[in-house]
C-alpha cells in the first residue's frame, strides 16, 4: 500500500514536470509561431520592396530608353545641323564654268557696257551683234550636250548636264521634309524659289566675273506674285507648250507694268516674248504633281543649266538673262525676279515648267500704285549659316545626355538596391526557413513533452486506478479481520462462557454423579436388600412391599439423575459447536491474514511497476529536457512577453488542470474523509503503517 502511494506521489511529480515542459513548450511553439510571422511579415516587406523596386527599374529603363532614344535623335539633330551647315554651304551649286567661258563673258560684258557708253545699246540686238558675242555663244555651249538634246539622248543629256554643276543636290532637311504640290504651289513656296534663284544668278555673275557690271538680282514680293498669277493662268488654260503671251500681259498689267489688260487674242503660246520671262517646261508620262521642295530646287537648277550651255537655239536669250547681260545699262539698279513652276496634265504627258520673270527695269515707275511690292524686296534675310542652329542641337544633345546619364544613375541606383533587396530577401527567406525549422523543432518537441504528459497521465490514472483496487481490496480485508476478529471474539467470549458452563455441568455432573454412584450403590444395597427382603418374602410380606417401594423412589430418582445427565451431555454439544465455530473463525482470521498478505505482495509487486514507470518517466523527463534546449532559442525572443503574459493570467490558466489533494491519514475502520484542494505541498510521509495518499493525478499504471 505504501509503495501505490510512492509510486503515485512520482507520477504525479512527473505529470507536474511533463505539465509544465508542455506549458513551455507551448509558450516555445507561440513564440517560434510568432518568430515564423515576423519573418514571414519581413519577408513579405522585402519582397513587395523587390517588387516595387522592379516596377522603378522597369519605369526608369522605359525613361532610360526614351532619354536614349532623345540623345539618339538629339545626335541625329546634331548631325543634321553639322549636314545643314555643309548643306547651307552648298545651298547654291557651284557651275563648272571655263576658263574661255568666263573670259568670253567678261568680254562680251565689257562690250556691252561700252556700248552703253557710247549709247550705241539697242537692247538684245545690239548684245547678239557684238563682236564678242559669237565667241561668247560658242564658249558657253556645251557641243555634247547639245548634241545629246538634238538626238533625243535624254538620258546622257541630264547626266551631263548635272556634271556642269558638279551633281549638286539640295541636302538641306527642311527642303527635304516640304512637300510642293505642283497643282497649287503656296505664295511662301513661290517666294522660296525666287529668292534661290536670285541668289543663284548672282553667285553665276560672281563667278563668271561680271557681279561689278550687271545688276543684282533680288527677289520681291510683287515679281514672286507676279510670277505665281502668270502660273496659275497658264494652269487653269492648259498651256505648257511656250510662253503664254495672255497670262504675261495680263499678269504684268495686275502688277502695273502693262497699261492695258490682255486680249483673248493673246491667248496663244510662243516661243520668245517681251515680258521678261525665261521659261523652260518638261514632259514625261513619270512627273509628279507632288514633290519635295529639295527635288523641285534640283530641277530649277537643271533648267538653269540646259539656258545657260544649250541656248544656240533661242540665240541665247536665256543664257543672257541668266547672266544679267541684257540689264548693264541699268546696273545702277537692282533686277527685280520672281520664280513660280506650273504643272500641266497633257493627253501624252505632264508638263512640269519654270516661269523665271525679271521685268525690265525701265518699266518700273514709283508712282504707278499698282506696281506696289514690284520693288519689295522679300523679307526672308539671308540664309542662315547653321551655327546658331549647331550650337543649338549640341546644346540639346549635351541636355538630352545630362538626362540620359540620369536616367542611367537612376537604372544603376536601381540595380544596386535591386541587388541588396534581393540579398536582403534571400537573408529574410532563410530567417523565415530557419524560424519554420525552430518552430517545427519545438512543434516536435511539444508533441513530445504533449506524448509524455499523456502517457504519465495514462500511467497515473492507471496506477489512481491500482490503488483504488488495493484500497478497495485493503479496506474488504479489513473489514474481514473486524469481523473475524469480532467473530472470534464473540466465540471466545461463548467459549469462555460454554466452557465455564461444561465446568459448571461438569462440577454438577460429578456431583450428581457421585450421587448416582451413591444411588447406585444404594441400590445395589437396596437390590442386595430386595434379594435379602425377597430372600426374607417369605418372611413377610410387609418387608417386600417396602422394598418395592424404595426401588420404585429408587427408580425415580435414576430416571431424574439420567434425565440430567441428558441435560449436560447436551450442554457439552453446545460447547463443542461453540468450539467449533472459534475454531471456524480462527480459520476465517487465518484466511484473513493471508488474504491481507496477499494484497501486501500485490502493493509490493504494484511498487515494482510504478517503479518501472518512474524510469520511464525519467527518460520522457530527458527527453523533454532535450525539447526545451532545443526550443531554447524561441523561447527567448518572447521570455519577457511570455512573462508579462504569465503575470497577466487567471489562476486558472495559471495552474490549469494541475490539483492536489491534501494528505490526510486514516486508521484502519475510520471512515475516509472528502478530499481538500492543496496546490503546496503534494507528498505526505507518514508514521501509520496503514496511510492513504489522497491526490490528482495524471497517469498511472495498473
């Protein structure tokens, strides 16, 4: 009995201890759960960083490239600056013009204006009959080329043409991006190609060494409107086919340079006029209505070169416009010009022609109202050199590369903390493994200390329920040994009394015996005296019947003797059944003992296994000892939360299923008393060799 007490008394120690490492443990697995979230939270943080931080990358590449794409076309403003610079210097086409040409022409230019001199000009005749002129004509005409343009050789025909001109083309953007329609070419675009051509015709007179006697060419704002009416009406009439003397007239009479407007009868086209005008036109089924203004100044500059070397036809007549010859004797004055082309759809072919109009000077008069802007000169400037342009697109390039290297710093700032977010978040990921790996540990750990708390508890119920049998059985055998002691007792005491009644009976017996000896001997006598007295009959008959009497009170008495004698042999019956039922109870007390010796053994053998239990219960201690060291690291991270929340809790929760029961120590017989809680104290060592250990318990084996 002592041992289930012990044997309970560790186990519940155990349970105790398996209690509070599962409370541990517990608390071990909130904080690693906690540890798991925060990482986990980190994590999360790191990630969204990563994520937001890929989003900028993706937002600052896209700008990088757009700022790439700025300096790329900021280089290519740059480099089209650098071209338009080139380009402004080769605005106008150099001629290849001879040596023998050059002199011919300062010839027939110095004769001319000796002429003048000595007034013997008569205008055009007097230029095509001048000494110099045939050298002149002959010098200025290209046999080949015109050779090519009688024998219908178009081909080799523009190809040398353009080699007197050095293959010049219009490189300018601006040129190249504007669009002419042919069919409705603008006031600007007219005053564009008159101000080229002005500008080209005294670059020739420059060159040909004549820029000091023939007037300068400028072109205004009347002879370029001038120049785009005489367009127009050619366009709406149809005509392409030579000069369209109604639109001249009629043109020059708008412009105040006619004193009569134009007749139907002019209506009509021929091959030389006396307005001033210098037209060229070009059929081919290929022509365009549409064109760059580049391509339109490339074909103007053609057809400038075709009067200039090809004009024997028309006895030179554009080639001296083109050169000024036939306005020395106003070189005093400027040379008014307007440029306009016209193109014409034909049944055959499209008609693209250049209407180069330079009225004559003397038709100019400052009163005349209608020639307002005839001397206006077009305010365009002169041509930009294309620094101011340059200095602006490397200013542009050098911003638009500033920002570029921005953006760049921008893209690397954002590589660079690309790279540690993502350090950061592999660092967070394995904080997050190794928080998971510590929770798992202290899960398994808790399972564990969970395990041995279940198994002490099934042990101590077990063993609650081993010594509730050894009580039950203890206590049946107790009251077995009352009994029989009781029992034996009683049989004792009826014993002592039937004993001390045989004693008595006995006593009497021998008395009663000593009397019926003595009865018998007087009997005998008296017998002795009946033979005598029947012996004496005949002596008489009085003497037999007194002796008959004496037998018969004789006889009576015997049978009363031997009726008591029947009394206390019964009495003797008793006793020996009195003895009988002691020696009953005696056994009954025997069986008893053993019984209560049984059960010893079986406290003994109960000892043993809680014993057994003890050890095991060690090693789930162990192992629980291990759960916490393992869990030790979590544990910490929340020691001083845990802490504060331990202080925080209820009573309940504090001690939660944990309750002892107070010692008490009963005798054998007494009554047992209702339980009393008591968390102190949970061991009771006590002197009675028959003491109940009262207590809750966990688990206990049977």
């Amino acid at each position: 009995m002592v041992s289930a007490e012990t044997a309970l008394t560790n186990a519940q120690q155990a349970k105790d201890v398996a209690t509070k490492d599962v409370t541990n443990g517990k608390s071990k697995v909130q904080a690693a759960d906690a540890a798991v979230k925060s990482a986990q939270d980190n994590q999360q943080q790191v990630a969204a960083q990563v994520a937001a931080t890929n989003t900028k990358l993706s937002q600052d590449r896209a700008a990088l490239e757009t700022a790439s794409q700025a300096v790329t076309a900021a280089k290519q403003g740059v480099k089209q600056a650098q071209d338009n610079i080139v380009a402004l210097q080769n605005a106008l086409p150099m001629f290849n013009f001879t040596s023998e040409q050059i002199a011919t022409t300062k010839a027939l230019a110095q004769e001319i204006a000796t002429d003048i001199a000595n007034y013997q000009y008569l205008g055009t005749y007097t230029i095509q009959n001048a000494n110099a002129f045939q050298n002149w004509a002959n010098a200025m005409t290209n046999s080949q080329i015109q050779s090519d343009l009688d024998m219908g050789r178009f081909n080799d025909y523009f190809k040398q043409i353009a080699s007197t001109y050095n293959n010049w083309t219009d490189n300018l953007q601006k040129d190249r991006d504007e669009t002419v329609n042919l069919k409705n070419v603008t006031a600007d675009q007219a005053n564009e190609l008159s101000i080229f051509t002005a500008d080209l015709l005294n670059k020739i007179a420059n060159q040909l060494g004549i820029s000091g006697i023939v007037s300068k060419e400028v072109a205004t704002v009347g002879a370029s409107e001038l120049a785009n009416e005489v367009v127009k009406l050619c366009e709406k009439d149809g005509k392409s086919d030579g000069h369209y003397i109604y639109a001249l007239h009629q043109a020059y009479y708008d412009h105040g340079l006619a004193n009569t407007p134009a007749s139907d009868s002019e209506k009509n086209t021929m091959g030389e006029n006396d307005y001033g005008e210098s037209l060229s036109t070009y059929f081919s089924s290929n022509l365009s209505s549409e064109m760059s203004m580049a391509e339109v100044k490339q074909q103007l500059v053609q057809v400038i070169a075709g009067m200039l070397f090809v004009d024997k036809g028309s006895m030179m007549g554009h080639a001296i416009s083109m050169c000024g010859l036939d306005n020395i004797y106003n070189a005093n004055k400027e040379q008014v010009i307007g440029v306009a082309p016209s193109f014409v759809e034909t049944n055959d072919d499209n008609a693209l022609s250049f209407h180069i109009n330079q009225p004559q000077s003397d038709l100019l008069d400052s009163a005349n109202s209608k020639q307002a802007g005839i001397t206006t000169p077009l305010q365009t400037g002169k041509p930009s050199d294309g620094k101011a342009e340059l200095a602006q697109a490397q200013a542009t390039l050098a911003a638009k590369e500033k920002d570029a290297a921005a953006k760049q710093t921008a893209v690397d700032e954002d590589n660079t903390e690309l790279t540690q977010l993502n350090k950061d978040l592999a660092a967070k990921k394995q904080k997050t493994q190794q928080a998971q790996a510590q929770l798992d540990t202290a899960s398994d750990a808790l399972k564990g200390s969970q395990t041995a708390l279940t198994s002490a508890q099934d042990k101590i119920t077990a063993a609650n329920a081993a010594l509730a049998k050894a009580q039950a059985r203890l206590q049946t055998a107790q009251q077995a040994v009352a009994t029989a002691t009781q029992d034996v007792a009683k049989a004792q005491k009826t014993q002592q009394d039937k004993q001390t009644a045989l004693n008595n009976a006995q006593t009497k017996l021998n008395s009663e015996q000593n009397k019926l000896d003595t009865i018998n001997q007087q009997l005998k006598a008296q017998q002795a005296n009946l033979t005598t007295a029947q012996q004496a009959a005949t002596n008489g008959q009085q003497t037999v019947a007194a002796a008959t009497q004496a037998l018969t009170k004789s006889q009576a008495k015997l049978q009363n003797l031997q009726n008591q004698l029947q009394a206390m042999q019964g009495q003797t019956k008793a006793i020996q059944e009195a003895q009988t039922a002691l020696t009953k109870a005696t056994a009954a007390l025997t069986a008893a003992e053993q019984e209560l010796q049984k059960q010893q053994a079986a406290l003994v053998q109960l000892k043993k296994t809680v014993s057994d239990n003890q050890a095991k219960v060690a090693d789930a201690q162990a192992n629980l000892k291990k759960a916490q060291t393992t869990a030790a690291a979590a544990k910490n991270a929340l020691a001083k939360a845990n802490a504060e929340l331990a202080n925080a809790q209820p009573d309940s929760v504090k001690y939660g299923k944990l309750v002892k029961i107070k010692a008490v120590v009963i005798t054998v017989g007494d009554k047992l008393p209702n339980p009393i809680i008591d968390n102190g104290s949970i061991v009771v060592d006590t002197p009675s060799t028959q003491s109940i250990v009262l207590m809750t318990l966990a688990a206990a084996s049977d």
